[in-house]
C-alpha cells in the first residue's frame, strides 16, 4: 500500500492538475465565443453565395472560364487539410486527419497523384511522415489569421490548377455543428462544374434570376472569390471547432481530477487508518508482552 506522503503528493498534483484544466477551459470559452459569432457571421454569406454561383454556373458553357473545365482525366489532386496549431482538443485533430488520409488514400488508389496543402500544425506534422508531397505548409497559421490567407491559399490553388498541375481540389476542415458536435468535412471546390445543383442544396433557391451584367463576366470575377470564400469558412469552421473541442476536453478532464482527487482522498483515509490500526497493535501488544 502506498505511504501517506505519495497519497498527499498525488493528491496535491492531481489539485493542480485540475486548476490548469479549469483555467483552459475558461480561455477556450472566451475564444470560443469570438470565433462562434465569426462564423455566424460568415457563414450565411458563404452559404449563399454558394447557391447564387452553383445557380451561375449551371447554366454556363464549360469553355466561359477555366475554373469550370472538367477535364477528361484527373491525374492531380489538390487536398487542403485545416487543423489546430495545439492539441489538449480531444480527438478534433485525429478525426480532420483520418478524413483527409483516406480521402487521399481513395484518389492514390485510383491512380492520381496527391498533393496536400496543409494550414495546421498538428496536419504539417502529421502528413511530414508520410510519403505525400506537401506543396504547401502553414504551422502557426491557425492561432491568428484572417481572410488574406484564405486568399494566398485561394489564389494558389487557382493558379496550379489553370497551370495543369491540378486537376481537382478538395479542402478538409472540422465543421462547427454545436458546441457537442464538430464533423470533419471533406468538400471539393475545383472544378466548378460539379457545384452545378448547388442552388438546389440546403438553403439554396430554385427561383430563376435575371444577371447583370452577363453571365460570362459575373463568373469571371466571382469564381476566383468564391474559392477564397469557401477557403475560409473551412478555416472559421476549424477555428470555432477547435475551442469547443477544447472547452469540452478540458471539461471532461476537470471532472476526472474531481474523481480522482476523491478516490485519492478515500485511499489516504484508509491508509491513515491502517496506520493508525498497526500503531495500535504494537501499544498494545507491547502493553501485553510487558504484563506477561
């Protein structure tokens, strides 16, 4: 059984344990309260003009811009993996990567070269001991950023892929559901062309629009937008995902130092009180052995 001192000095870590978790717990809730409202806040603006350009496009000709083509064969694929920079958020990271990970080993089973774009330091690390080739990779990106990376990761895909060097693009990210929920997504922004019943998605509208001016030239400046645009969302999303993550972990882990600060506390009082037991035997059989 262990002596008193290590019950005391467990129990004392395990105190302290719980006051760092409660402590991160509270900063994930006040990040978490920033980063909710920004995605709020964005992400019907995105939703819709989602809709509005999958509308656009449906009715387009694949030769009206670049960013429409489908191209014959897909030899290259463009994957953007978003995750946190630190961990202590459960398994958020492990499941953004797991999705990311088999959706490559999907294309490589198919024959297409994978080529990841990583914005995350738990993804950069990850996917660095794999044999992918990583074109692109951001390890302090997610702590602070706004819509200036979206739009340098945005404008790169654009120009790989109107150069040839890819002919597909996914982007994966956590999606914030609710503080309980966020779900790794795997959603493929290039080409256009597949976004075709977009408006017909959730929130879309069938409704027919009159545009102004031409169709061609809406597309020619909105299509390069509405890759920055879905870019980040995925990095809002991510962003809000990881301090619920966070907040819900660290709760969980509070509530475990709780319970092992009582079975620590039980453990101490009953080795007290076999220590107390055995000091009372030896008075006692001293007290005996004395009397015979």
């Amino acid at each position: 059984m262990a002596s008193l001192r290590d019950v005391q000095n467990k129990i004392a870590g395990v105190k302290k344990t719980k006051q760092i978790t409660k402590a991160m717990n509270m900063v994930a809730s006040a990040k978490l309260r920033s980063a909710q409202e920004r995605i709020e806040r964005f992400r019907p603006y995105a939703q819709k003009f989602y809709d509005m350009l999958g509308d656009l496009a449906s009715g387009a000709d694949e030769s009206v811009h670049p960013l429409l083509e489908v191209r014959e064969e897909i030899k290259s694929v463009g994957i953007l993996v978003a995750s946190s920079d630190r961990g202590l958020c459960g398994a958020f990271n492990s499941n953004i990567i797991h999705t990311a990970e088999k959706l490559a080993q999907s294309k490589t089973a198919e024959g297409k070269a994978i080529k990841l774009y990583c914005l995350g330091k738990k993804a950069c690390e990850y996917f660095r001991k794999l044999d992918y080739e990583i074109v692109r990779e951001e390890r302090e990106a997610m702590s602070h950023f706004d819509f200036t990376l979206a739009a340098s990761v945005g404008d790169e895909f654009i120009r790989d892929y109107m150069a040839g060097d890819i002919d597909e693009v996914h982007i994966v990210y956590g999606e914030f559901q609710s503080m309980a929920r966020q779900v790794p997504v795997d959603q493929q922004i290039l080409p256009m062309a597949s976004h075709e019943e977009a408006g017909e998605g959730e929130g879309g509208d069938s409704g027919d629009y009159i545009y102004e001016p031409s169709v061609e030239g809406l597309l020619a400046e909105l299509l390069p937008r509405f890759i920055k645009v879905q870019v980040y969302r995925g990095l809002l999303d991510t962003s809000c995902s990881e301090h619920a993550a966070r907040m819900s972990a660290m709760d969980n882990a509070t509530k475990a130092c709780d319970e092992m600060s009582e079975q620590l506390t039980l453990l101490f009082n009953k080795t007290r009180q076999a220590a107390i037991t055995a000091d009372l035997m030896d008075i006692v059989g001293g007290v005996e052995a004395l009397k015979g």
